[in-house]
C-alpha cells in the first residue's frame, strides 16, 4: 500500500486486519461449530453475542443468571455454548478445579483465546495487564493445568502460584509462598540476554563466549583420523572430508545448516552410508557398522533424541541400560547356561545419572515419553555415559530444551570430559555453547572442513570461514 501519510497508511492496514479476523471469527461460529453441535440460526446469534459480551470485559467474571437474561437462555444453556466457544478456539474458561464428576470446576474467569482477538472484538482501548494474563493464560493451558489461585493470578498443575507482573509488581508479593513466581514484564531496552536467563531459570547461568579454561592438546596424540569421508545423508553434505580429533580434548564441530556438520559422526557411527577412512587409536574402524563403532569403545547421542536417541514407551532405567546391557554384557548375571538382568546394579546406575544430571521425574521406572524435552535429552546423555566410552560424539545436545536445561548439559559435558578423560566431539548450531565448552571448533562449510580454531577467537572468524564455501 502506498501514500503520503504513514498514519492513515497504518490505520486503514489495522482495518483490514480487524475485518479480516471479524470474518473468521464468524466463519468459525457459522461452519466450524455447526460441524460438532446442533446449531440453528437462533443459536449463532446468541453465540456471537454472547461473544461480544465477553469481549467487552475480558477477562470476563461470568454471571450465568445475568448473562441468560441478556440473552435469554438457561444458565445451562449459557454453559453449554461456552463449551461451543471454547472448543472452536476463541475463548478459555479458568476453572477452580480440574477434577469434579465432569472433571471440571466452576469457571471463574472467562478470556478470549489469544490478544489479537481482544484488539479486535474489544471496540475498546485495551489495557497491557488484560493483554498479559491472555497470552500467559493460553500459553500455558495448552500443555498444562491451570486453575484459578486462590492468592495469585495462576495455578499451574495443583502446585506453582503464579502473578503476572506489571512495573510494579515484583517477588517479594509470593515471597512466602512455596513455587511462587511473578511473571516478569519489562521493556525491552531495560533488559539484556543475562537478566533474561536469570528470569527464566531463577539463577544465574553462565554467559556465553569462550571458555576461560581453554586446553592446548597439541602436544596430545590424535586419538580420531578421518580422512576423505563422504556421507549420503538427506539434508547434508559431506565429502572429502579430513580431520583429526586429540585425545582428551573437547573439539566443536560448527557451521551452517546443511553444509556437513551434522553427517559427520552420522555417517561414522555408520547411521548412514559413508565412504573413506576412519582409524580410531590407530586401528581402523570399519564404516557402516554401528556395532563395530560401539565395540571400539566409541558412543554417539544423536541429534534425533526421539526417534534414535531413546526407547519411549520404556522406563528410564531400560534406556539407559539397554545399551550397555547389549554392546558390553553390562548390568547381567549369569549362572551356567542362564542370563538375566542385574535389576539392582541397573536400578543403581540410573539414580546415579538422575542425580548428577538433574533429570527431573517421578523415579527411574518412570517413561521416557513423559519427561521433558530437557530431561529426554539427559537420558540421552546418561545412556552414553552409562557405555563408559573412551570416544564421545553429542550432536545438537541443546536443540529444543530451555536455556536452564542448556546450562546443565553442557555442564555435564564437560564434567564428563574432565573427570573421565573421555574425548568429546560436540556438533552443534549454536556457535556460542561451542565457544563456551570446547578447546578447538572445526568448522565445516561445503561439506569439507574449511578451518580450525581454537574456541576464543572471535566470532567474526568463525563466521568468515562458515560461509567461506557454502554450496
């Protein structure tokens, strides 16, 4: 759209929008609904009224009686096409309780679905703390249980208060309440990466850059030797690629999406047809076979923790002893010609790793499926520490997890590394955690190694040789 005047540009764009959002919106309660209840013409209309009843005081305290009486329906009725609303994604009911016969309580505050519907069905100015409690309210309710509380805004799952925060709110309000949080608000250029994360996780979490204790294994004898490696992997592209890994040391493999950096321990570990060379401690390692990477003593956690890293529907204690259990004839006992699982010593190792890694669940007999994407990702990395491996490959350890899951996994990492001796090779894309943890980062650019650095120099290095080849 062109013109002179930017405000009368703006002002006939939001128009547009909020046209456009109307005629979904009766899109929905017109087709969509009909689909799941016996609608008439009658009942659309009380539903868009009703609608715009909320609308205009959301979030909105229902008085059924009163409400009927506008409308003039049953108290019943009016409960019913809430349902009707709520089902079709335009609004959400806060309840007292989740339980009851029906398995829920009575609605004690009603908001629409998301902000840009409040804009939009308001008519009104709209205040930011209306704005908040929306988008916290619907955020939340899609993957948890939230209640009204009886001393704050906010009941998450039966146990954590929550007051969404204005300027004037902060956390000495729920100071003496056990899980109470204070959603904090503030303007972005009053803010920083740091305060963030300290918000977030409720503790300071060290910042990225590089290491402090970078490591000179220069002197170390190479423990990993590739050479002219290619990998037919989907999305990848790996070839002639050279590359030696010292032993003890951490070593980063970076780079842009799709440019190799992801196919090379892929196609070592023999997940996908490689070519070229290998030699781990000087002894060749055949290519395309897991099981001979495995028996060298070398242990791989995938960047596809659901589909490779774990058994889902199995308890923890299954994940992370399976694979020991079947390279190494770990966790076994044996008398004569019988075999049967060692239940203590596997019951054992994996409170060992849930402690030291603080993967959060009900105990170790507890699915994997039911855990977090953090916590899923420690299993990942309990299961390997559990093999007792001399070589380590972690590809994309910190993908899809929360910032104080990220701390505590690369923590972890290293710890791994010092404590056991174990060489580590960490393929990620995010070229800060590398500089965070590693003594040396590769980086990979056109499916080859285009440059090795040690981890603090500048980002601007790094960068120059990420894109130095690309394809």
């Amino acid at each position: 759209m062109y013109g002179a005047n930017y405000v009368k540009k703006c002002t006939v764009c939001s128009a547009f929008i909020g046209m456009y959002i109307q005629q979904v919106v009766n899109a929905t309660i017109e087709t969509d609904i009909p689909q799941y209840a016996d609608l008439t013409v009658s009942t659309a209309r009380k539903l868009k009224r009703l609608l715009a009843i909320i609308a205009q005081s959301a979030p909105f305290k229902p008085n059924m009686s009163q409400i009927g009486g506008q409308l003039e329906v049953s108290r019943n009725k009016i409960a019913d096409l809430c349902a009707y609303l709520e089902k079709a994604g335009l609004i959400g009911q806060l309840r007292t309780s989740t339980g009851g016969i029906q398995g829920l309580g009575k609605v004690d505050k009603i908001y629409l679905d998301n902000p840009t519907l409040i804009y939009t069905l308001a008519g009104r100015s709209v205040e930011i703390g209306t704005v908040r409690e929306t988008f916290f309210f619907n955020q939340t309710r899609s993957l948890m249980s939230v209640t009204v509380s009886p001393i704050s805004d906010f009941l998450i799952d039966g146990k954590y208060t929550f007051e969404v925060g204005g300027k004037k709110k902060r956390q000495k309000k729920l100071q003496n309440i056990e899980h109470g949080y204070v959603v904090k608000d503030v303007a972005a250029r009053e803010t920083d990466v740091r305060d963030i994360t300290h918000y977030m996780v409720g503790r300071e979490v060290a910042a990225g850059g590089a290491a402090h204790d970078i490591r000179d294994h220069s002197d170390a004898r190479t423990i990993l030797s590739i050479r002219k490696l290619w990998v037919d992997m989907p999305g990848e592209i790996v070839r002639n690629v050279d590359l030696d890994v010292k032993e003890g040391e951490i070593l980063g493999i970076g780079g842009l999406a799709g440019q190799g950096k992801l196919g090379i321990p892929n196609g070592v570990m023999g997940l996908y047809e490689a070519g070229g060379t290998v030699e781990f401690d000087g002894k060749p390692i055949a290519l395309n076979s897991p099981r001979k990477c495995l028996d060298s003593q070398l242990a791989f956690v995938s960047e596809d923790r659901r589909g490779v890293g774990l058994l889902l529907d199995e308890s923890l204690e299954w994940n992370v002893a399976f694979p020991a259990m079947q390279v190494q004839d770990k966790f076994l006992k044996r008398m004569g010609f019988f075999t049967w699982r060692d239940e203590k010593a596997i019951h054992t190792v994996t409170n060992r790793y849930i402690d030291e890694l603080q993967i959060k669940c009900t105990g170790s007999s507890q699915k994997a499926r039911e855990l977090s994407g953090g916590n899923q990702q420690k299993v990942c990395l309990a299961k390997a520490f559990a093999l007792e491996p001399r070589f380590l490959f972690v590809s994309e350890p910190t993908r899809g997890i929360d910032v104080g899951a990220k701390a505590l996994v690369l923590e972890a990492l290293k710890k791994f590394n010092r404590e056991s001796g174990v060489t580590v090779v960490m393929i990620s894309s995010e070229l800060e955690e590398l500089r965070q943890i590693c003594d040396r980062i590769a980086i990979v650019s056109g499916g080859r190694v285009a440059g090795i650095l040690p981890a603090d120099h500048s980002s601007e290095e790094f960068g120059m040789l990420m894109v130095s080849q690309v394809k």
